[in-house]
C-alpha cells in the first residue's frame, strides 16, 4: 500500500497540533489509552508494566511531559496516578481531527501493490456472457478482454481497501436469472493499472467486487480492455500496482 499527501492541506493545517516530539506525543496516546482500559486511571509502575521500554526512559518522558504541562502526576497508594491536563486533551484532539482529515480523504490512499496469481478461468466465462458484457461496455466505457486479472495483497492492505472504497465511485453491474441460475451483481471501481516492469505505462480498467467467486481471500480481480499479462507482459509473483481514478 502506498499513501499519498491529502490535497486539502487547508483544513489540515487548520487543525495541525502544536509541535511536540513524536516520543512525547506517543505517551500522551498511551496514557489516555490505558486510562480508557482501567477505569481512568493508570499509574507510572502500572504503565512501566505495559509498554515495552524501560522504566528509566519512562520515568523521563513523564517528567519531560510534567515539565511542558501535559499532565499532573497524582500521588497516592497505586504509585502516583498519572492525569492528563487539558492542554494534553486539546493536543490530542488535534490530531485526532487531523487524522480524520487524512482517512477521510479521496486523495489520500489511491495506490496500492501486490503479486500477480493465476486465477482457475471462470473470469473468462463470466465476461463474455452477453448480460455482464453489454453492461461492462456501456457503463465502463470500454469492451473487456475476456479473462481477470488476480492479484493478491496482503492482509492488512487488503482491509484498507475495503474501509476506503467508500470514498471512490463505484458502478453497479446489474446481476439476473438464466433459467435456474441466478447471476449475482458485480461493483466495479475505475482503477489504472500498471506493472513493475512499466512504471510509467498505465492501463486503465476497472476492479471487480463480485459476490460469488472461489479466489482465496485477499485476492483482487481486474479487467481491461488488453491482456494485461501480455502487454506488460507479467508472470505469477510479478509485483502489479493499481490506483483508483475519477471517471
């Protein structure tokens, strides 16, 4: 997976927080975070216990974070429980606000990679059926090449994709009934797609979410108007990278 810079820069830099080392800030998260597990509270040995890092590296970045403002440290029988001040809270939802800029954005994730599979050639039948491709003709813009591209991700890119979809345009390809069998629908995305071989050589197209399919999990289908592994022209564990587009 790629991440690219969000383009609405205004709104982020709106929002941007005060300037903290990232090591500070990270214990500013923990620190609410374990909170939020143990009934708001949490205490220096308790919090020495939960993050891998020593005790002494610990104990200076609280005082660190006592000294510039960002929390009070509450003494008592747990040890000194450690309380975030306000100044800490609206730091926090800083970022969380500049966070949500950056997931939120249409430009922010558009590229992502993975390794090219042989699928079993059930894409080939379903394309040239004559329901699926008028539709993929007039409502992509192009006449598909009979076959899918597969190409699997892993795990972790592949669960991002599926939470950002939703910020790009998807086109429905309507399913329908053939005597007794039923034809579910297919949700398309414009993508371009291109290989490791041709950088600069981007083909456009379109991924395929489709309801019944027997590709092993994390796998993406593609379709365009070439053979793609001819053109690339690509073998099994090529490296093929895709990016949505506006259309």
């Amino acid at each position: 997976m790629i991440i690219k810079k969000s383009k609405s820069l205004d709104e982020i830099h709106a929002v941007a927080p005060d300037f903290i080392g990232e090591k500070e800030w990270f214990f500013l998260y923990w620190i609410a975070y374990y909170k939020l597990l143990n009934n708001d509270k949490i205490s220096t040995p308790e919090l020495c216990n939960k993050i891998p890092i020593s005790q002494q590296t610990i104990s200076r970045r609280i005082l660190e974070l006592e000294e510039k403002g960002y929390i009070n440290r509450k003494q008592g029988s747990r040890g000194g429980d450690l309380e975030l001040t306000s100044k800490a809270y609206i730091l926090l939802e800083k970022v969380f606000q500049n966070l949500q800029h950056v997931f939120s954005s249409k430009s922010c994730v558009e590229q992502f990679h993975g390794k090219l599979k042989t699928g079993m050639g059930e894409g080939a039948h379903y394309i040239q059926n004559k329901n699926y491709f008028k539709q993929f003709k007039n409502k992509l813009g192009f006449e598909p090449y009979f076959g899918t591209l597969n190409v699997q991700i892993n795990p972790e890119s592949f669960d991002f994709l599926n939470k950002q979809l939703k910020n790009f345009k998807k086109t429905i390809i309507q399913g329908f009934e053939n005597g007794s069998r039923t034809y579910g629908d297919v949700v398309c995305y414009f993508v371009s797609i291109w290989s490791e071989h041709k950088p600069d050589d981007k083909i456009p197209g379109a991924l395929l979410l489709i309801q019944r399919t027997s590709h092993k999990p994390y796998v993406c289908e593609f379709i365009a108007e070439k053979c793609l592994r001819e053109y690339f022209p690509i073998k099994d564990d090529d490296e093929v990278l895709f990016e949505f587009r506006k259309c």
